[in-house]
C-alpha cells in the first residue's frame, strides 16, 4: 500500500515539473493557430477587396474597409495601414494589416513574446480586362487579291492591312477559317490534291469553260461546284514569258492555322501585267463549298450558324472586262449567293466607277461593295469585311 501511494506522490511530483512546459506548448499552438488564421484571412480579405475594386474599377474606401472587416477574426484588433490605388491600365492594388494580441502572453517562450502585438501584412493586385471578344458562330473567308503588275507599289500596305486584321482574331479560335486565292491574269495552285501534276510543279488553272475556242458563260456557271474529275482545267506550267499566273503565289485552302495565313500573305508577290478577277473569283468559290472542301482534303464545318464569305480585292479592271459581264449574265453571282449561299463582298482600291458598278450589280442587295481611295479607307473596309460575330467579355486577373 505505501508503495502505490509512493508512485501517486512521483507522479504528481513529475507533473507539477512538466506543467510549466505543458503551459508554454500550449500557448505556442494557441499562438500559431491565431497566427496561421491571420495570415490566411488577411490574404483572403485583400483578394476579394482587390476583385471588387478592380471590377468596378472604383477605390471606394466604403467597400473595401467592410471586405476587410468582414474576414477579420474576432481576436484581431480594427484594421490598420490599409491602402488602395487604381492605376490608369484598369489595375487596383491593395495593402492591409492585420494585428492581434496573443492570448496566454506571459506563458510563451521568452523570444516569442519579446512583442505585445502581432502583425500580418498583406498585399494583392488584380487588372480589368475588357473587350474580350469570343467568337460565337464559325465562319469561313475566301481572300481572292490582285497581285497584278499594277500592285506592285500597293502592295507591301495591302498585306500589313490583311495581317493587321487578323491579328485582332483571336489566335486560340478554331472559328475561323481563310483560304487565299491570289490572281492576275490566272491562278495557279501547287500541290493540290485534285491535280496531280501540281505535286512535280505549280501549274496555272483555268476556271472557264470555253466552246470552240470562246468563253462559254452559261456552262461555266453550271460547272462552278462540279468536282475536279467533271472539269478541264487547260493547265499549264507557269512562266513569266507566258504571264498566265504567278510562279511563286498560289491558292492556299481553308485553315484555321491563322499563323500560317499571316505567313502566306506575307510571302505575296506581284506579278504579270494583266488582271482577270473573275478567274480568283470562282476559284475563291472553289476554296469555299463543301464539296471542293473535300478536294483540297478539308474537313467542312458542321453547322448550321456557319458563314462564308468571299472578298475580292482589285485596283484596276479585267483585260476582258466583258468576262465578268457575260459571266454575270449567265448567272454567276446569283449562283454564288443564292444557291450556294456565299456572301460577297468586292473592294476596289483606286477603281473607275464602271468597275464599281460592275461590283454593284454583282452583289446585288445582299453582298456589300466598298471603294477604297486611300490607304485609311482601304484598312476600314478590309476591317469591316473581315468581320465575326462575337460576344464581349469581361474578365479580371488576380495577381496582374
């Protein structure tokens, strides 16, 4: 019996040692759970004061001391050294500290409690993105320009204005699609998997139909979406002694990779000293339907909100001017719009205004025309045609 009693009395006398140190543990994890939580409220407090700030693109005091307030523990002390600022580039950034009294002061180690009062300062910055447009509906370009002699001056401006426009695209929609058709006097492709002689050299393509030896509009309206094995292209291997298409620019099919269509364009080259719009007008078509999409080995879009549209840039007229004339006449742009629902659009730079009302009668109501006279207005135009459905968003960066 004396022995038991013997240990009770170690025991207590082993507790009454330890208890100082079971104190000191204790108030060092009441302090750093206090600490911890401070630091985490202070960060969350000043992100969501920062958010609201940068939204309303507004310093409101009001808003931000009641954000700060509201995270704020019951054991910290009112709120002091807080700032905010918005800048010009629709950030905000915001400063706040958070300060506290340890609870069980006097039973923390001696160089912890070397200060009455705690502090946690935190900051956070966040930025204001507007206008940022997401495509909504997919649609298809055709660009079929004028790389004639006569651009060659023109020309260098003319690209900086296509890449220009796309570059305002968004690089990450796969929405949009361009195929480019450049002409002159023709159009020449290379490496098109429906001709495969273009896969040893570029070949120049001729879209027309012609019966004993003249154009005939009337079948070359009726074979406008035939597919490549209905067709006789007339090709022929390009040379600049035979000024019949360029020997360096040629079709390039639908894609979405608009890295590659900015490259493309910037590699255009003028050439030959004749111009035949329609020829780029019907192979613009050719880039564009579904069943030349198959030709050139493009997947055609499934849906029913797509859109395409054809944009033909000249700063001059047709050699054979009566081409287009009689082309019209047999049908072409109604084919075109009505039966193969494309959108036109026609941009002439510096043109007579019998080119223009060339144009005019080609587009009828629904297509658009635009006479450019100046650089200015040829950017504004190319802009306005190359134009997507987009819906507008806004969106805010934490950390910017």
């Amino acid at each position: 019996m004396s022995f038991i009693q013997s240990q009770r009395g170690a025991i207590t006398l082993t507790f009454a040692f330890m208890l100082p140190a079971i104190v000191s543990l204790l108030a060092m994890t009441v302090f750093f759970s206090m600490y911890s939580q401070v630091v985490i409220r202070a960060g969350q407090a000043t992100d969501s004061a920062v958010l609201a700030c940068a939204y309303q693109q507004s310093n409101n005091t009001e808003v931000t001391e009641n954000i700060l307030e509201y995270y704020r523990p019951n054991f910290v002390l009112p709120v002091l050294n807080k700032s905010v600022s918005l800048n010009s580039k629709n950030g905000c950034q915001i400063k706040a500290q958070y300060r506290f009294k340890p609870a069980m002061l006097e039973s923390l180690a001696v160089d912890i409690k070397g200060s009455v009062e705690m502090k946690s300062n935190s900051l956070s910055r966040s930025k204001l993105i507007r206008n940022v447009n997401v495509i909504q509906d997919p649609v298809d370009f055709s660009l079929v320009l004028d790389i004639s002699g006569s651009m060659s001056r023109d020309l260098p401006e003319l690209k900086k204005i296509i890449t220009d426009v796309i570059n305002d695209i968004d690089p990450n929609s796969n929405q949009v699609r361009f195929s480019i058709v450049p002409f002159q006097t023709g159009v020449g492709v290379t490496g098109a998997p429906w001709l495969l002689s273009s896969e040893d050299s570029p070949k120049c393509v001729d879209s027309l139909v012609y019966t004993n030896g003249n154009l005939d509009a009337d079948k070359t309206v009726q074979s406008l979406n035939y597919p490549s094995k209905k067709l006789d292209f007339n090709e022929v291997t390009p040379d600049r002694f035979l000024d019949r298409c360029s020997e360096t620019s040629f079709i390039l099919p639908l894609t979405n990779d608009l890295d590659n269509v900015i490259r493309y364009v910037e590699l255009l080259e003028t050439t030959g000293g004749s111009t035949a719009s329609y020829q780029g007008f019907i192979w613009g078509v050719r880039t564009l339907t579904e069943e030349w999409q198959k030709e050139w080995n493009v997947t055609p879009v499934q849906s029913t909100s797509l859109t395409q549209r054809l944009i033909l840039f000249t700063d001059g007229s047709d050699s054979r001017q009566d081409y287009f004339n009689d082309l019209m006449r047999a049908g072409l742009c109604y084919e075109i719009q009505q039966n193969l629902n494309i959108e036109v659009s026609f941009i002439g730079f510096g043109v007579s205004a019998t080119r223009i009302k060339q144009f005019r009668q080609c587009a009828g109501s629904n297509g658009t025309v635009f006479d450019a006279n100046n650089t200015a207005e040829l950017a504004a135009y190319f802009k306005d045609a190359i134009r997507v459905n987009t819906e507008t968003k806004v969106r805010i960066v934490l950390g910017e």
